[in-house]
C-alpha cells in the first residue's frame, strides 16, 4: 500500500490499532521518515515466532557473547565469569545443571538471570550434533549429480580456448585507501578491559626532541618557546614595523 504523505499514513495507522486493538508506539517521527513498532506482548510476528512457525525444525542461536555482555552489566564480578562460560560449554544438560549450581551458590539472582534467554539458544548442551547428512536431502549429492548429467557431462575448456580480442583489455583498479586509520582490533565493549599486552599513553608527558624541554613535542617546539630558553626550533625572531634600524 502507498500512501501521498506522512500525515495519510499516521490517520490509517490509527484506524488500523483502534479497530484491531493493538498498541503501537512510533520509534521515528520526522518529517521524511515515519518508523512504527508494535508494543503488543502476544504479537503474531517477530523472527522467532516466524521461524518456529515457517520451519519448526530449525535451530535458532545466540552468540554467547553477548549474552555474557549483557549479564555482565549487573554482575561484573569476575568469579561469575568463568562460571557463566562453564555453563555455555557444557556438553551436556546434566553438566550444564552442575554448572549453574555452582553459579547458583555465589550469586543466586545471576544464576536466575541466565535463564531470561533459554539456553538452547546459547548453551552447548542444547545444540544438535546429529549428523548433517541425516537431513539434507539426496539431490545435493555427488551420485545424484553424475546420474543427472551422464549423458552430457563434457570437459571444460580453459582460459588458453578463449577467443582473441583486439581491444584494450579491461583492468580492475588499484587498491583505494579510504578516509582515517584502518582498524584492526574489534571494537570492545564498555565494561571489558583493555588489552594486558598494551600500555596506555595516559598520563605520559611529552619531551621535545630539539629544545629537551618537557610538556611539547617537535612540531610545536617553535610555539611554545618564542623567544626564550633555549633553541626555538630555527624560528625568526618577531620584528616591528616602523622601527629604526639599529646602529
């Protein structure tokens, strides 16, 4: 459906939530863009709902991650730690309750809280270790391949068969820098540490490398001592107009 304006569409969004009594709440509201979510509890969408309902037999997981950096903000200790990953890699159920006992006796609101998310989505115990080939179906095989193209399976020629052109051939471009200093490290998240293997620069004063002054670097060295101290970093000394040459 296509609506002439913003205005259209927020009249027949509101028609729509009173007759079908639903809640809706308007996340972006501006005056090219209108973003609407629904804040009903029983709502027939969502990922989760469409992939249980499309393909039941799929499973759906979580990286443990960040459901770890989500727990961590209201139990940073760093016991609970490994005790939390004890209980994501458990290999099974039984090891994964021993696990969360254990959780259990040092902090019993986080080991409640690990269970927000169901741990067949982030929990090894969960996961399905079935073989592959017991659910994937036989027309992806190599036999069925070679029987479906018996009859007209040819060799291929190669770039050495391809036909001659006289044109210039076409070359992809160079490499293209882009804009600032490429990363190289993933971002971390707020309430991890820094890496143990790198000292920060914090607090470290800077020490010229021409004047051996303390609080500037080279480039700067000119700036800081005009006039005095010692050397200026080959800097002319400032002049004034009008003024009589000296005898």
């Amino acid at each position: 459906m296509k609506f002439n304006g913003k205005k259209q569409f927020k009249k027949a969004m509101t028609r729509y939530v009173l007759a079908e009594k639903k809640v809706v709440n308007f996340m972006k509201d501006d005056h090219k863009r209108v973003r609407v979510t629904c804040d009903w509890d029983s709502y027939p969408w969502g990922i989760l709902n469409a992939i249980e309902k499309c393909a039941p037999e799929a499973e759906h997981r979580n990286c443990a991650r960040h459901i770890y950096a989500n727990w961590k903000r209201h139990f940073p200790d760093k016991q609970y730690q490994k005790k939390f990953w004890r209980c994501a890699k458990a290999p099974c159920r039984m090891l994964f309750n021993l696990a969360r006992a254990k959780l259990v006796q040092v902090t019993q609101a986080g080991a409640q809280a690990i269970l927000n998310t169901h741990p067949q989505h982030w929990s090894r115990a969960w996961f399905r270790t079935n073989n592959l080939d017991d659910y994937i179906a036989t027309s992806y095989s190599v036999e069925s391949f070679k029987a479906t193209y018996a009859h007209c399976l040819e060799p291929v020629e190669g770039m050495s068969a391809w036909p001659e052109d006289d044109r210039e051939p076409l070359t992809a471009h160079g490499y293209i820098r882009m804009l600032g200093k490429p990363k190289i490290e993933r971002r971390r998240e707020m309430h991890e540490p820094a890496k143990p293997t790198k000292m920060s620069r914090f607090g470290t004063r800077l020490r010229c490398s021409k004047c051996k002054l303390v609080g500037h670097n080279k480039s700067r060295c000119g700036k800081q001592n005009s006039g005095t101290g010692p050397s200026t970093g080959g800097s002319k000394p400032p002049t004034t107009q009008n003024q009589p040459p000296s005898i």
